[in-house]
C-alpha cells in the first residue's frame, strides 16, 4: 500500500463522523467492535501483513474513542442547562449578524464552554474579545446540531433582559497572542470584498477564511435548509477530501498524473 497513512487519516475522520451521527451508546460499542478487529485480524497471516487494514481498524477505534470520551465527559454533562437561566461572564471568540459566540469564564457553566448567543436589535452588539456579563437563557441547539458541534458549540443562549441594560460589555484589558491573525484574516476579508461585493464575496469569506460575520440571516438560513451549513465550517478536511476527489475524476479522465496534481 503507497499511502496507509491517508487510508488511517480517512478511517479516523470516517468514525468521527459516523460517531456524530449515530450517538454515544453506538459510537462506543463501534469502538470495541474495532478493537476486536483489529486483535483477530492478527490471528492471520494474510490480514497481519496488509498493514493498512491494522492502521484503519486503529485509527477508527481511536476515533469512536476520542468521541466518545468528549461526549460523555464535556458534552453530556452540558444537557442539564437546557432550558436554564444562567448568569454568563464570557468573552466574546466571534462575530456574526444577528449574533456572536462566547467562551464562558466564570459562572455557573463550566469554563471555555462555548455558546452561540442571539442577539436583538434593541440589544447592545459586543466586539471581538470584548467581555460581557448577562442573564442568558440557554438550550440545546435544535437546528444546525452537527455543524455547531464542529465549531465546538453545544449550547444556545438568549439574553432574559430588554435594552441595553440586558448586558453589561466591558472591553478587554489585553488581547491574545492570535488576535494578530484575526487581524490578518479581516485585511484578507475586506479585500476580497472590495473585489468581490454583495453576498458573493461574503460567501467567498465564509468558506475560505472562517469569517461568516457579512453572510446575511437569509444566506445562512437558505444554506440551512439546504443541509449544506457545514460548508460554512472552514476544515483541512473539507479540503483534503475535495482535493482527492478531483484527483480522482482527473485521473480517471486518464489526466496525466502530474497535471492532476497540479490541478
């Protein structure tokens, strides 16, 4: 085999997102069905030598595994806040229309719990790594599940208040060391909209660099209903994927193998 190490990458990001898909209870008893796998595999000579096999049979249990752990040690625990009340003391991680995500510092929530927070209109709008303190109402996410948990999101939250008095926003005393590159990325942002105007290059943004803050409610609604929101979600692995994919229809087009690559 050539290349067992893109046929462990696939198995793991496979199981993961198997794993996603099927739950907690299943996503551990695939784990063990690998790992036997994997152990009887080994009882024979044909199946021990092709070690890709090994290497995909592993990456998988690992996957499963990974899921598993997270799920039930960060992820589960975060169900008893739905339908809560909650004072949140958070700093502000991204910007969006109509909405931003937090990282909670302190309160009832555990720490580094990420939220998607909705926001009125008649409610102040925060700044990137500005610091808030609010009355949220928090639930599980019932739209876009899969495509929050890849941003890490678990939790959705409403501010209880009306007005400006519903948050308090405190700007930060110092920014991290990577604000830099958010800095870099909305140069590149503003760029591509200058050149590329309206929903076009707001979309353009939103896949290649992350940064969904000019994607109208409508856009991400319409990408919602159309089940293609995790293509918003910036990923190597989208990437890579799409990558191979084109590889291989070129390659079947009987495109030499250097021009394919290079395409």
């Amino acid at each position: 085999m050539k290349r067992p190490l893109w046929v462990t990458g696939i198995a793991f990001s496979a199981a993961l997102l198997l794993a996603n898909l099927l739950g907690l209870g299943a996503a551990l008893w695939m784990a063990v069905l690998c790992l036997v796998l994997c152990l009887g595999a080994q009882l024979f000579p044909l199946l021990r030598a092709r070690r890709e096999i090994t290497g995909a049979l592993l990456a998988a249990m690992v996957g499963f595994g990974l899921f598993s752990v997270k799920e039930g040690a960060a992820v589960r625990p975060l169900e008893a806040f739905d339908g809560t009340t909650h004072t949140v003391e958070a700093q502000v991680v991204e910007t969006q229309e109509g909405s931003c995500v937090v990282r909670v510092t302190a309160g009832d929530v555990p720490a580094g719990t990420r939220i998607k927070l909705w926001l009125s209109a008649d409610k102040l709008t925060p700044a990137l790594y500005d610091n808030i303190r609010a009355e949220v109402q928090l639930s599980l996410p019932d739209k876009n599940r899969l495509s929050l948990k890849a941003e890490d999101i678990y939790l959705t939250g409403l501010c209880t208040g009306y007005g400006e008095q519903a948050m308090s926003v405190t700007a930060p005393d110092s920014r991290p060391w990577y604000a830099v590159l958010d800095t870099w990325r909305e140069r590149f942002s503003q760029t591509i909209r200058r050149l590329l105007p309206g929903e076009e290059g707001a979309l353009v943004t939103a896949v290649c660099l992350g940064d969904k803050s000019g994607l109208s409610l409508d856009t991400t609604e319409a990408f919602r209903r159309a089940g293609l929101t995790h293509l918003l979600v910036v990923s190597g692995l989208h990437m890579t994927i799409i990558a191979q994919v084109v590889l291989w229809l070129l390659l079947a087009l009987r495109v030499p193998r250097r021009a394919a690559a290079g395409a």
